[in-house]
C-alpha cells in the first residue's frame, strides 16, 4: 500500500526537471527521489535477518502501512497510536525523537487486517513534511514537529464515499501539492500550495464508470510527455494526464476495463521511468504502455500505446521499470518481467504465496520486494533472467514499501522499522 503511495519517475530530462526535489541521497516520498522506486545507493546487502546485517530495530509506537521518507538523520512516518493518527520523527541512529498528533483515526482498521488511516506516505523538501490520512486531514508540519497548516479534505471537497478507505499519497514537486480525489462523493485532481495548504487549482475528471469502479486508491505521477510533464492519475476506468499549470486533461486512456466490470476498483499507481510509462489496472488484467507525444483519446490499439497486455496487472503493488524491464509484482506471490519495449513476458516466477501489498524497489543491481503475512524479503538480481540472491524474513507484517538512504535500506513493519546495512552499520 502506499500510501501510499505508491509508486513513479530516470532519462536526463526528467531527473533535470525533478531536480529540486531531493538529494540523490535522500528517499523524500514514497517511491524515493524520483518517485519510481528506484536508488542510486550501492554496497547494500542482499542477505539479511533480524539479526543479521541490522544497524538497529526500533519497536514502533503504533502501526501503519506509511513508507518512511528519509532527509539527511531524520526519518518521518505516519502511524495510529490509540485513538490518534500522527507524524513521528526518528533519527537515523534508531532513537524516536518526537510525535506530533495529525487527526484523530477514522477508521481504525481497513478490511480487517489490511491497515488503517495510516497509509498515505508523507513526504518532504528538506524543510517542512507534508502528511495526509485517511480521516483526510492534510497537514504541513517543521523538521521540530511544529504545524504550519492544516484542513480536512472531507469538510472542503465533500464526504467521501470510498469502501475502504482513503489511501493516496499527494505527489509533491516545486512549490505544489497533487492529488486525486476518486470517490463516489467526487472525482476530483486537485493542485495545492505547498507553503499555505491553499488550493492552486482544481479540476473535474469525469467518468462512466459503474458501482465500485468508481472508487479508486491510487496515487499520481509525473511523465515528461514529450517537451510537457504530465501529471498522471488513474483510476475509475482511466487515466488521464494533466497540465501542471491548470490542471486541464491533455490526454485520457481508456479501454482499461474492457469488461465492464462494476468491480474494477484501482488500487496500483502507475510508474514512469524516463520517456516510459506503464500503467496497472487490478487483478491480473490489462497493462498498457504509451507512448511519447500522448495527446487526446486514447483507446486500444491506439498507436499512442507502445504495447498492452490484457493480463498480468497487479492488484495492489505498483510497477516498476528499470533498465528496459518491467517488473509486476503480484499480489499472488508471482513475480512478471517484460521487455519495456514491446511488453513482452521474459519470466513469471513464484516468488511464494503470500499476500503482497508493497511496491518492489531497485537498488544496488537488485529487486527488493516484500510479502506482508510472513514477512519475506526476497532479493532478486535485477536483469531478464530470473534470479534469486536471498529469501529473508522477519517476524512482521508489512505493507509498507521499502526505502533506501544512506548505506542503508528501512523496511517498517506493523512492529517495528528496521535499518538494514551491510556489516550493520
């Protein structure tokens, strides 16, 4: 989950203009610097254990399925605590430094066992961290813990009306927040000011979807489409990309619930990675590529779409492109890859059969992905070929996706986070 998230952007073009997000040290929101899951990092182990090659384990105050965002020594999460959902900061020695209270929990767990208001994950400029739950308070709080603003989503955009719960994690870029609203209460995409939590813009986004199809859990991206970026949403049957300046539609796939099916929740967020975007659906379906200069229209078979795939989508964790591949973890357990290009399949693998809710990472030459009921770890060598480097696991639950900063990889569960490091240092 995301929380996230999310997902999912690495060409020169599109590192230039996301530059002043982050140093390429730091893992600033969900999906790291470039919010496509990939990092830089190198030296990190692939062999790992509760007690092996651990700098720290730190015993959490409450649980949460937030992906720890990482500035320099300071870690943020989001996480319920009692009757309250908040924004903890924990230094990079593994020591909780403070805890400022968000908005009390709206709903305290998610279909049973899935999670809870915490899952969208925070993220940060390096001087203030931008945090929205699922009561839907947004907020903006210092690197002390201080609040700098704050309002409630439902009380200015309308109650929402979404079955389990509101779990996107705004994109940040420049001087805005972006996000989707999409629920039966309201299709919205809504750009804010970072600095004041005012709204810059907003916009409809209108569907035909049926029933639950209308209902989607998905976080944005940003796709450099030819000389523009894109703000990319999907979800309710599309997806659509849109001008940052205004928020206007400048393009909208469709043809992505070919069965009409009322059904057809989205919870995968899509990815890019340089001039490639790949977008999910749900379930094992569709899996579409577009291409560069997207524009208007776009239904199957268009020659905007680099390929489609009528199967293999995830249902949860969202893509992930490195090095012209693709890799689609499933919720089953099975791991896919397929050439960028064309979407041909070059393996599907079981990794196991657990549940899988986090989004894999790429880092060091290797695939990182997490199962959530027995907490497995598998570690995959990145490439065409199907290659297992280790299988490690650690008594928790995770849902949240991994993140990658300074020699080290953090991995949060329901219990505890975890600093994994080579050596552990």
């Amino acid at each position: 989950m995301r929380n996230s998230l999310p997902t999912q952007l690495v060409a020169l073009g599109l590192l230039v203009c996301l530059a002043p997000l982050a140093h390429a040290d730091n893992w600033p929101s969900w999906r790291g610097p470039n919010n496509d899951g990939i990092s830089k990092e190198t030296g990190l182990p692939a062999a790992f254990s509760a007690t092996k090659n651990i700098a720290w384990t730190l015993k959490l105050p409450g649980k949460g399925s937030s992906t720890p965002i990482i500035w320099g020594d300071r870690i943020f999460l989001t996480g319920a605590e009692g009757k309250d959902v908040g924004l903890w900061c924990i230094t990079t020695d593994g020591k909780l430094q403070w805890k400022s209270k968000i908005a009390a929990t709206f709903r305290s767990a998610i279909r049973k066992d899935e999670g809870n208001d915490a899952s969208g994950t925070p993220s940060t400029d390096g001087k203030h961290i931008f945090v929205y739950v699922g009561s839907g308070d947004m907020a903006c709080f210092d690197f002390d813990g201080k609040q700098v603003w704050s309002f409630n989503a439902q009380k200015r955009y309308g109650d929402f009306s979404i079955q389990h719960g509101m779990h996107v994690t705004p994109l940040l870029y420049g001087d805005h927040l972006y996000f989707a609203l999409l629920t039966n209460g309201g299709h919205w995409v809504i750009a804010l000011d970072k600095a004041t939590g005012k709204e810059a813009w907003k916009v409809a986004r209108p569907t035909d979807a049926q029933s639950e199809s209308r209902e989607a859990y998905t976080s944005p991206c940003l796709w450099k489409n030819g000389n523009e970026l894109n703000l990319v949403i999907l979800g309710c049957d599309y997806t659509t990309g849109h001008r940052l300046s205004d928020g206007k539609e400048v393009w909208r796939l469709g043809d992505l619930n070919p069965k009409n099916s009322g059904a057809h929740r989205i919870i995968a967020s899509p990815v890019a990675s340089g001039a490639d975007l790949v977008v999910p659906t749900c379930r094992g379906e569709v899996v579409v590529a577009l291409k560069q200069g997207a524009t208007g229209t776009i239904k199957s078979g268009s020659k905007l779409e680099q390929w489609r795939n009528n199967t293999g989508s995830p249902d949860v964790p969202s893509p992930l492109i490195h090095d012209g591949l693709v890799y689609l973890q499933r919720e089953n357990g099975v791991m896919i890859c397929l050439d960028a290009k064309t979407g041909k399949q070059l393996y599907l693998e079981r990794l196991n059969s657990e549940r899988y809710r986090a989004s894999p990472i790429y880092a060091d030459g290797k695939i990182y992905t997490i199962g959530r009921d027995s907490g497995t770890v598998s570690v995959l060598k990145a490439g065409s070929k199907f290659e297992v480097l280790s299988t490690n696991r650690f008594n928790d639950v995770f849902t949240a996706s991994p993140a990658v900063s300074g020699g080290r990889i953090y991995l949060r569960g329901f219990d505890a986070l975890y600093a994994i490091s080579e050596g552990g240092k």
